[in-house]
C-alpha cells in the first residue's frame, strides 16, 4: 500500500485533511475573492450574518465584511503557525543534537538555558516579547518560537543521546568524518522523527497562541486575525454574538484540522517503521 | 619493524562505586600484511581492545604505536587524516551504516573525507570498489537496508579499504553471517590481504575461525592476555586455563559416515 | 515411536506491504514423544516461524494453512492413532485432502506489530524476533490445543528480551509455577528456588530476589530455562537459545538442556544455525531452505551421508578446529 493510501485510511487523516485543505484553500484565495483591503468598509455596521448575501457573514461594528476577514486571517493564522512551529523546531532540533552529541560542558551550559526557558511561561514570554519590541508578523513569529523550541530541543537531545552510541556513528568517526558533519549529517537526521512527531501539536499552539495574542492587541495591527476578530467582537457580544462566534469557529476547526493531520502523518511513519 | 605496537594497555571503568579493568595492562603487536587473531569469552575485553586501537574510547594507561608514530598523541585535524590508515568493520553490518543511507553515499565518505578522489571522479572510484568487493556496481544506488546481509558486510569492507589502510580492526566481522556466507568472506578478506598487504586484527570467539584465517593469536581472559602465540600452535595445543576451556567448548562435527 | 506432534501441509505466510510472502511451504513432519529434534537452516529458512508456528507463537498477521495435530497422553486427549513418523518431505500429497481446511486462519487481519517474524532480513542469521506480545492463541485441530508455558516450554534467543526488566527472576518463575501448576506463592517461591537450582545458577537463594541486568548473558538464559520448563511442560522449544553466547557459555547451555531434558523425559526441539551444535545435541535433524523441508534424517545420517547438496554446502561451511587453513601461512613468512 502506498504511504498515501495508508494515510487515508484513517478516518481522523481524513477529517484532518478536509479541514486544513478548506483553510489553506481560504488562506491562498483571500487576495483572488476579495481583493483590496479586507479592512475596508463594505457596508452597513454590524448587518447580521445570512441578510444580504453579498456580505453572507455579516459586517462587524465597522461596517468591515466579516467572510473577507476571516479568509484573510486564515493567512495571518496559518503562516504565523506554520513559520513560529518551523523555527522552534530547527533551533530546537539544532540545540538538542548539539547538547547531546556534543555532551559535557556543552551540554550543560545549553540544557541550563533550555530550562530557563522552560521555567517561564511560554505565553507569558511571548507577551514580554511583543510588549518590549513591538507587535509585527516576524516579532509574533520569533515571540512564539522563543516559548516552544524547548520541547523539541529536550527530545532531540534524548534521542542524540541513544544514536550517538550506535555503530555507525563509530564508523563514521572511524572514517575520520569531522563531529560537526556526524553531528548534523549522520545523527539528526535519524533524530528527526520523534521530534517532527510534535509538529502538529506545536503548530497548533502557535495558532493558538497567536490569537490569544491579537485578542490582547499584541497582534501585527496591519493585518486581521482571527484573535483580533474575537477581541472586536468582544464589546458587542450580547447583541452580535456572531463576530466573536464566526472566527472563534474557524479557529477551533484550524487547530483540529492541523492535530487530525498531525496525528494521521504519526500514524502512518509509525506503521511504516513498524514494518522495516 | 612491526606495524601495531600496544605497550600495557589499561582501560577501566566505574561500575557501581567498584572499578573494574576492562582491558588490564595487555601488550602485543602486530606485522604488516599479518592477522592477528585476538580471541575469548565475553567479557575478556576483546572489542574494548578493538575500540582502544581505534580511539573511539579513550585508554587510562599504556601506549598505541602505529606506523611509526604515538597514535595516541594526535588528535583534532591530525587524528582524523590517520584514520585513513586504520580502519574497522562491525558484527552488524546493518548497526554500522546509517539506515537512511545508500550504498553509494557509503563509499563516498572516505574518498570525499579523505581528499582520495575529486567529485568527478569518486562514481568510477566507488563503482571500482564495488567490483573489488565482488559486488555489481549497480547496487551502487540501492538503500543499505534493501541489500542482503552478506552483501552489506562487502559494502562496509569496501567501505575500509577505501582509504588504503594498512590495518583493518575486523570486530566479530563474520560471527553473525550465514555459514555460506562467512565462507565468502573469509575468502575475500584474505585476498585482499594478498593483494594489498593489509594486516588485520581480528576479533573473534570461534577458534575454528581463527584457526583457518590468523597467523598468530592472542588469548585474553578478563581483560588480561592468557597466552599468544602462533594460531595452529595456540589453539592445537593451548597451555592457558581459557585455551583449554574454549578448545573444549568448540562444536565439533564428526563426518564419519554411519 | 509415538508422535507428540504432526505436522501436515503446513504453511506459514506472511503479509509484507501488500504482499504476501510464503514462510513455511507445506511442511510434514512428525515430532516424535522423547526425541531430541534439531531444526537447521540459515538466515529466511523458516526455522524461528516454524518454533513459533508449533508454539503457537505466530503474530496476527500471520496466515496459517495445513494442519497440527497434538498428542498429548496425559492431558486427557484421545489415544494417539497409530501415525508413524513421516519422515519423507516429498510425501506433501497424503495430507492434500486437508490442505483446504486452514486451522487457524479465520479472523486474521492485517493487523500488524512489530514482532512479526520477517522473511527477508537479508543473510544474518542467529537473530530472531522473539517478543512474546499480541501473540495469535493457538488453534488446532482436534479438541486439545497445547497450552504456551504448560505444555510447551520455549526458550528464546536474547534472554534479556525475553525476561521482564522490572521483576526479581524468583517471581518470574514462580508466576509460571503458580500459573499452571495451580501453586499457592510459598510453594511457587520454593518451586522456583528448586529450579534454579536444577539449572545451576550459583547461590539460588539471592538469585531469586536479583533482577536481570544483575546477571550475566549465561545466567539470564539459565533463568529463562528454568522459567520454561517450570510447570514441566511435554516439549521444550530453544529458539537459537545459545546463539548470542560465546562458545563456553553455549557449551554449558547446550549441557544444561541435554540433562534437563533427559531427566524429564521432555522432548526438545533446537532451532540453530549451526548444524555442528546442532548435531552434537540432536538424535534427528531436519534441514529448512527457504521455507521448504530438505532433508530429514538421523543425525548419522545427515553428517556423513547427506543425500542433499544444500545438507553438503552447510557441512563444508562448517570451520572446526581440525579444518583446513585458509591462509598460506608460508606468503608471509616468505
């Protein structure tokens, strides 16, 4: 069976699969279906949504088209996720096979600083950091890594630390490979599963966190997110509950889509390394 | 003069407040071109020796002379360049490669390592080495894990004498090989010997194959040489407490026909 | 002579990506009550799925054809019928009229784990997989199914695999004593100090409160003897049991099951790679190639007269201590 196959025949991957194709269909037509600013005014404030259909969700206090902001923060949450999800990994991945392969004082002057990381709050730092230098899609982005690269970091180094006494990396020394090259050509590459095995969990709190973010105003201001959507919809609650409901809906159908997926791709790599 | 000399070597290690000597106070030394067997039970301290000689562990005391110079002086950039000369193959010829390697990506470390061939022409190199093994050069693209066990054990030799070394650390090499297999080997391991004067230390607990493959061997019992000596000599006739137990140990197959 | 056990047509496949890969190709073969039967064969002969197969061993995923049937005299069973030992492989046809009625193939999924006994590993031999998890109950013909433990000891090749980390070697033992024996814990306990003297091991009494990693490779194997033969079971099974030992310690395995099976009157069945082991130990040996049966003989007969040239192959690879050298031990000396 090919591992697509057998990746579809979970029913979880495929729900999973739905629902992150659905969101990043939005995230790549937001400019295609509605182009010009999504901040713009587009009608009457707060027109609730299913009225007229050329606004089909509505309009927030603003008179802003609720459905263009959601596709447009469909981007701002998606590559948020995804770019704090990949940096947390690579520097995690990086200080892990560096603590671990490199051992001694190396190693405890990194470890150290992993658990200083670890003994603040995640959310609170990335709040720290954005308060301190100021709200932006890279400093969110760096804001949420800073918080998240500690778990990869501490399974990298868990599993570094069992690879480095196998056979091969002995041959590799043997051969008179440089320790940086075993380091990153023979040892983390075979120290990537278990860690990537956590991007999704990752991914999907770094949307989160994100939001929670912009729902504090901490958000890059020129662009919509979902949090920000919510925040908005906030003063209104009683009596248009829809805005904060609408994005509050699609972020909950992110962060399953991006675990469903997560867990899916697990599975699959589980079973195929079951079998060789 | 001889190629190898170990002088007192000692490892030990911490086990439980106790130190115990792996490897306690052992000489000897190897020929060019020669085999030098080092066999007994486990435990004796055989494949530390293997790992000492090769500094993927570090030795307490004594010294390591090899081709010359103190191998145990160097290190950095110079230990690294040695290497070449030194080389090693594992029991687990799957445990020694990297499991998402190929087989051309394996014979392609030495030579790019060790400056022996220029990107250009590393392919025909490593297609060279393939064939010296015994091997085709298609397999040359194949993943280490698709290949049969007897093949990968040529790989991870080809892989040695890449870097024409004068003495290969050969750690249980055939132990765990099929017997039609081992056979092979043994024959290949041998001609290269004739043909490029590689010595080779080889680690073994079957006294049957030491016999039919080593010049001299060297009999250890936990982790302090017992007896040395020619290998027919030794094990036709051993003098040690350990030489006996083993000959004594060894399966025998009585092929007189019923 | 009486069969304990009766092989016919027996056929083991395995599923792998889709395909299917034949482990065991129709195999008839008679373990006779007492005997000391040595399977032979190297690296995908079949041999470790054909020790699984009789234990009732084999993973999930596993596809069983053919047949076992059991005698077992004392466990209540019907008589033995009269089945003389069929010793010829190429009598595959007398069983054909039951070779339609797979005895344990229904509900078998995909399921897959990694215990599985695989097929194509490649020329390395002494190594089998051997966890002892998500096993299939063993289902055979007739009314009486062997019970694992009971009726079947089966020693395996890693000990440390097959021995739990976590739990002293004494309650180890006791559990498989008071299991089928139907023991209270003291006597399962005194059961247990027994064997481990009837295997040997040095100063019992602490040896029953040590745990594994505090044993060396020899003792851990003499502990897992000990726990397999503790509810005295009919037929011993050692799996390449010696196999990760070094040639003193397998010596005083091998010593070990000889006496311990004589004394019980167990018959054994030693699965290896090495047919010198193999015929020091056995009175019979069948030689496995790629699934299929080869030869079957008396070990006499095997050794000196083999009719097969595989048989031949294996004993020439065979390097004693009386083989010819290798080497030319003049070209270096010249």
């Amino acid at each position: 069976m090919s591992p697509v196959r057998r990746f579809l025949s979970t029913p979880e991957a495929v729900a999973g699969t739905i629902l992150l194709t659905a969101l990043i269909a939005m995230a790549l037509s937001a400019s295609l279906l509605f182009p010009g600013d999504p901040q713009a005014i587009a009608g009457p404030a707060l027109l609730p949504p299913f009225q007229d259909w050329s606004l089909p969700l509505g309009t927030d206090r603003l008179g802003r088209d609720v459905l263009a902001e959601l596709f447009h923060g469909a981007r701002t949450s998606l590559a948020v996720g995804l770019a704090a999800a990949a940096a947390a990994l690579a520097v995690g991945s990086v200080v892990g096979t560096l603590a671990g392969f490199a051992g001694g004082l190396v190693d405890e002057v990194l470890m150290r600083i992993t658990d200083a990381f670890q003994t603040v709050p995640s959310f609170l730092l990335a709040l720290a950091f954005v308060s301190v230098v100021g709200p932006s899609l890279g400093i969110v982005v760096i804001a949420i890594a800073l918080g998240t690269w500690t778990g990869p970091a501490r399974v990298a180094r868990a599993e570094v630390l069992s690879i480095r006494e196998r056979d091969y990396v002995a041959s590799a020394r043997a051969i008179g490979m440089h320790p940086l090259a075993i380091a990153f050509r023979e040892v983390l590459p075979n120290a990537l599963p278990p860690v990537l095995a956590m991007s999704s969990v990752i991914v999907a709190a770094a949307i989160l966190t994100e939001a929670a973010l912009s729902f504090l105003g901490l958000g890059d201001p020129n662009r919509v997110t979902w949090g920000g959507m919510i925040a908005e919809g906030r003063a209104v609650l009683r009596t248009a509950p829809f805005l904060s409901i609408v994005p509050g809906i699609a972020l909950v159908l992110t962060v399953l889509g991006v675990y469903l997926a997560g867990e899916g791709i697990v599975e699959t790599t589980a079973v195929r390394r079951g079998l060789s | 003069m001889s190629l190898l000399t170990i002088s007192n070597l000692t490892k030990r290690y911490r086990r439980g407040g106790k130190t115990i000597a792996a490897v306690d106070d052992v000489s000897f030394h190897i020929d060019p071109g020669e085999t030098l067997a080092l066999a007994g039970p486990s435990g004796s301290g055989k494949s530390t020796i293997a790992r000492l000689v090769l500094r993927l562990i570090e030795s307490d005391a004594g010294r390591i002379e090899f081709e010359g110079n103190d191998f145990l002086a160097l290190g950095g950039a110079a230990l690294r360049a040695r290497r070449a000369r030194l080389q090693m193959v594992f029991q687990d010829p799957l445990a020694a490669f990297n499991p998402r390697a190929t087989v051309a990506r394996m014979l392609d470390d030495p030579l790019r390592i060790h400056g022996i061939a220029s990107r250009a022409e590393r392919p025909r190199r490593i297609a060279a080495l393939l064939e010296r093994v015994g091997l085709t050069t298609d397999l040359a693209p194949r993943a280490i894990h698709e290949i049969s066990g007897g093949q990968r054990q040529r790989v991870a030799i080809a892989r040695a004498i890449a870097t024409k070394p004068s003495l290969i650390v050969l750690d249980e090499a055939v132990s765990a090989l099929d017997v039609s297999v081992r056979g092979q080997i043994l024959e290949l391991l041998l001609d290269l010997q004739r043909q490029e004067q590689i010595a080779y230390l080889f680690i073994s607990h079957d006294l049957g194959v030491v016999r039919a493959i080593a010049h001299r061997v060297v009999l250890l019992e936990a982790g302090q040489l017992a007896e040395s000596g020619d290998a027919h000599a030794v094990i036709d006739a051993p003098q040690s407490a350990i030489g006996k137990a083993l000959v004594a140990a060894a399966p025998r197959l009585n092929r007189t026909r019923p | 002579m009486t069969a304990l056990a009766s092989l016919r047509d027996l056929t083991v496949t395995y599923r792998r990506d889709g395909n299917e890969v034949a482990a065991l190709r129709r195999i008839n073969l008679d373990i006779v009550a007492g005997e000391r039967l040595a399977i032979i064969g190297e690296s995908g002969s079949g041999k470790s799925t054909l020790a699984l197969a009789i234990a009732g061993l084999l993973p999930r995923s596993a596809r069983i054809e053919g047949r076992i049937d059991w005698f077992l005299p004392s466990s209540g069973a019907k008589s033995p019928p009269s089945v003389l030992p069929d010793i010829s492989p190429s009598r595959g046809e007398i069983g054909s009229s039951t070779a339609g009625s797979p005895i344990a193939s229904s509900a078998i999924g995909e399921t897959r784990n990694e215990g599985a006994i695989s097929p194509l590993e490649g020329e390395m031999s002494g190594r089998t997989e051997g966890g002892a998890k998500d096993r299939q109950p063993s289902t055979i013909a007739r009314d009486y199914k062997p019970l694992g433990g009971r009726d079947i000891g089966f020693v395996f090749q890693d000990p440390s695999a097959s021995l739990d980390p976590v739990m002293a070697v004494g309650k180890q033992i006791a559990e498989v004593a008071r299991t089928h024996l139907g023991l209270t814990w003291p006597q399962a306990y005194a059961k247990a100090k027994s064997l481990l003297e009837r295997v040997r091991l040095p100063d019992p009494d602490s040896a029953l409160q040590s745990f594994p990693h505090q044993l060396s490779g020899g003792q851990k194997q003499r502990v897992a003897i000990a726990a397999a033969i503790a509810a005295s079971p009919k037929l011993l099974i050692a799996d390449e049991a010696t196999s990760a030992l070094d040639t003193i310690v397998q010596a005083e395995i091998v010593a070990l099951i000889r006496r311990l099976v004589a004394e019980d009157g167990m018959t054994l069945l030693f699965i290896s790679h090495d047919i010198a082991l193999a015929a020091e130990l056995a009175e019979r040996i069948a030689v496995f190639r790629h699934g299929e049966l080869l030869e079957l003989g008396t070990t006499a007969q095997i050794v000196g007269a083999p009719t097969q040239a595989y048989t031949r192959t294996l004993l020439d690879a065979h390097i004693g201590l009386d083989a010819a050298p290798l080497l030319s031990r003049a070209g270096l000396n010249a």
